[in-house]
C-alpha cells in the first residue's frame, strides 16, 4: 500500500468519526507523534490528514493547545442571485437526496425497493382509508380552506390519539404539510443563518437537508443501541450554546434504535439545565414490532421545552402530506402565524382523516399493518443472518421500517448499491444520512415497503451480487 492510501485511509477514517459524532464538537486530536505511533505510520502520513480536515474545515489548531473538533460550517450562500444560470448557492450545496430516492421509482418501475421508507400498498389497500377519502370528496366544503391552524376536529381527535396530560387542547396543536413542513417551520422560528443546531448521527436525511439549505451549522452527536449518547451531549453543551435539538428517540430512521427510559429523562433534565429546546420526530412510535416503545419525550416532559412532531406518512402513507406539530400554546400561535404564509394544509385529506379517526379506524389498521411488518422484517432477518458470514452485521430493529446493515470494511456501499440497482433492487448508503458525503461502512433496507415474496427475491439477488466481493471493493 502506498503512502497516499494510508494517508486517505486515516483521513477517512478520522472524517467519519468527526461526521458522525463520534468525536464531538471540542473533541481533542492526538498529537502527530503520538497518533503516527498508534497507527504504525510516519508522523507526515498524520500531518498531511490533519492538514485535509483542516482544510475542509472540520478540524482547527489552536497554539499550545493542538488540534480539536469544530462544528461544520454552513453552506456558503451567494452573493446575488444569479437569474441567468439559476445558481442559488445555498439549495446547490445540500445534497438533493430526497430527488434521488423518489427519482429510482420513477426510473425504475419495476424495481424491488428497500429504499423507500413506507407502509408499501399492500397495507394502504386494507386501510380502508379510501373508502373515507372517497366519502369525504362527496361533500362541497371538503374543496375549499379551512383553518390555517387545522381542521379543529383533526386537531381534537389527534389530542386525543396523542393521551398526554402535557397536550390537552386542540389549541397547542398546528396540522402541516407533513412533517417536513412541521420541521421547516419550526426550524425558521427557533434558528438563523450561522446557528448551531444539534442532531443525533446518523440522522433523517430531509432534516439534514433542510438545515443545510437554511445556512445552519450541524452539531452531530454520536448514538448507540441506547439513542442519543447524553453524556457527550453534555459535553458539547459546555463548549456551545445550540439553537435546539433535532432527534427521532423511537425507532430511529436511519439505526432502528430507540432510546432507553433512562436516557429520555436524562435528556429532559439537560434540557432544563440549559434551555434546550428540543425538537421530537415521533413517527414512528406506533409501529413496534413487539413490545411498546417508552413514553414519548413529550409524555415526561415538565418544563415545556419539547415540540412534538408527527405524521400520517408512515402511519397510514406518504403522498397524503398530513403531520402535525404539538407545543406550548405561544409557540404554537407563532407556528400558525408563520404557516399563513404557505396558506391551510390540504381540506380533503384532514376532513378525511378525522372521519377516520372519528370511527376508530386507525387502530385497527396499525394491528394489522404491525403483523404484516413484522413477517416482512422476519424474512429480510432471516437472508441478513446467511450473509453473517460475509462479514455484515446488523441489529434487530424492535419497530419502525430499517435495517442498518454494516458490512465489512472492504466492501464499498456505493459499488454495492449500483451493482444491486443493476440487478433490480434499490436501498441506502449510510452517507445519505451524515451531513457530507463520507466512506462509511452501512447501508439501510426497509422492509415495509415491498410485500413477502419480494423481500425474498431482492434479498437473494443482494446476496449474489455480495459473493463478487472483489467488485465490490473501495
């Protein structure tokens, strides 16, 4: 191997430990001489790592002081608008992932999908949602706007659904545009160009995309099986002072992961302490495969420093972009007062849903669609557990939609991923979900989306494309 390759190996490496939280914002270096020693190299393969990161500005050097970890820089914003080559610097600079993902569908039709984090048709076609849809389109008022705030019904039934003593009137709650719009307009009343924002890493690409495009400095802060590392949270928290914290605690999207009981009320008392508000994306909550999730960060909370965010695109499905947003009645009344300006979301859909909800509807269709996921997440286990001896690891995830999938450090994600797109089937990289694009070693599969005997296929032709490991190599 040659020196640049052990100079891009430890580059790499060291990247994606700072990408991912591992070592945090304020997080020493080891000195040159002691890391070249550690890792059997000359200390001018360190220096010239060190000087990349650097130069990519995740990294700085203080005198006397050595290297650390800083928090990533925004995404530079023009000048001017450029009219005539439509260079609009700041939306350019943040990969258009969710483009990509929807993209592969329309491109490949018949493609067997493990990208597309959904319910899949099959559990929209026992719903019986339709059936409500096509009942509501027969009313004249379900045509024309209703409150800017939401369907005061929806927001009741959804008080209701939600049973926290913490939300108890449909006052403290806004309906949106999905949760993305929930997170945009959150994000735009908590956060300016040039602030701090906290996000666990992993994370939810469209977030990450999101305060990306709206110039915000991404703190990312490591997980593991428990959620969210709190302790190194409240390290960060000595050395700056975030605009808020953005986590999706159960069953996490990309990990599966959901955070312990102890940890949730360890988080809350670090909100408390330092006026953190946190932002909750709880969508997946009600789609364990065994057990139930514990209580919701908004269901402990005391001090009022919890938004709740939620959506019925992985409830029920996606194209219906209906979420809502649960706070304090004042910064729910400013939430409103910003949402004026996109207008109501849409009649029809929350009409609708509270009809649904109104006959109880929902919950059996979650019973139902929680059975299908889980024979679905037991046959994509059951071809994960042959490829053990290939190297791949992976944990069962105890709700949501993922498998996060490690595979061994010769194997490159994206090679994997072309190879297998070749051969009909779409998943993941892991670095769709990290603030830039990285060498990692994860690949996420959802197991939702597609029915049972599609699972078996598109895992049997993962595995083939697997067996050609030396094309598949960095």
């Amino acid at each position: 191997m040659g020196r640049k390759a052990i100079y891009t190996k430890i580059y790499n490496q060291l990247r994606y430990q700072i990408l991912s939280g591992e070592l945090a914002i304020g997080s020493p270096l080891p000195p040159e001489r002691k890391l070249a020693l550690q890792r059997g190299v000359s200390r001018n393969t360190i220096v010239r790592a060190y000087s990349e990161l650097e130069a990519e500005g995740i990294i700085a050097s203080k005198m006397g002081s050595g290297r650390f970890v800083v928090a990533l820089a925004p995404a530079p914003a023009g000048d001017r608008v450029n009219w005539h080559n439509r260079a609009f610097d700041t939306l350019a600079a943040a990969p258009s992932h969710m483009a990509e993902l929807l993209g592969v569908a329309d491109k490949y039709p018949d493609i067997i999908n493990f990208a597309h984090g959904d319910g899949g048709k099959h559990t929209l076609e026992s719903s019986r949602f339709s059936d409500y849809v096509k009942s509501t389109a027969e009313q004249l008022h379900s045509y024309y706007f209703t409150s800017v705030q939401g369907l005061p019904e929806l927001r009741e039934r959804l008080v209701d659904w939600m049973d926290m003593e913490q939300i108890s009137s449909p006052e403290q709650v806004v309906i949106t545009s999905g949760s993305q719009e929930g997170l945009y307009l959150i994000t735009s009343l908590l956060a300016r160009s040039g602030d701090l924002v906290l996000t666990e890493m992993p994370t939810y690409f469209g977030s990450l995309q999101l305060f990306q495009s709206l110039g915000l400095q991404v703190v990312p802060v490591p997980m593991d099986a428990d959620g969210l590392r709190v302790d190194v949270l409240e390290s960060i928290l000595a050395h700056c002072r975030p605009r808020f914290l953005y986590t999706v605690p159960t069953y996490h999207n990309p990990t599966g992961w959901t955070m312990s009981a102890k940890r949730r009320k360890q988080l809350l008392a670090l909100s408390e302490t330092y006026g953190l508000p946190i932002v909750e994306d709880d969508a997946y909550r009600h789609l364990h495969l065994g057990n139930k999730p514990p209580p919701a960060l908004k269901a402990l909370d005391q001090s009022g420093h919890v938004i709740y965010l939620n959506t019925f695109s992985k409830l029920l499905f996606p194209g219906l972009r209906i979420g809502w947003v649960a706070a304090n009645r004042p910064f729910v009344q400013l939430l409103t007062r910003l949402k004026e300006l996109s207008t109501t979301t849409n009649t029809l859909g929350q009409l609708a849903l509270a009809a649904y909800l109104r006959d109880d509807a929902l919950r059996p269709h979650l019973e139902n669609a929680r059975s299908q996921y889980s024979k679905q997440a037991a046959i994509m286990e059951s071809h994960l557990d042959r490829f053990l001896p290939l190297g791949i690891r992976y944990e069962r995830p105890r709700g949501g939609f993922y498998y996060w999938v490690s595979l061994p450090e010769e194997i490159n994600p994206r090679k994997l991923m072309t190879r297998c797109l070749q051969r009909g089937v779409s998943f993941t990289c892991g670095d769709m979900f990290l603030p830039r694009v990285a060498e990692q070693p994860y690949i996420r599969l959802c197991f939702t989306h597609e029915r049972s005997e599609k699972i078996d296929r598109g895992m049997k032709i993962i595995a083939e494309v697997l067996q050609q490991r030396k094309e598949l190599q960095t």
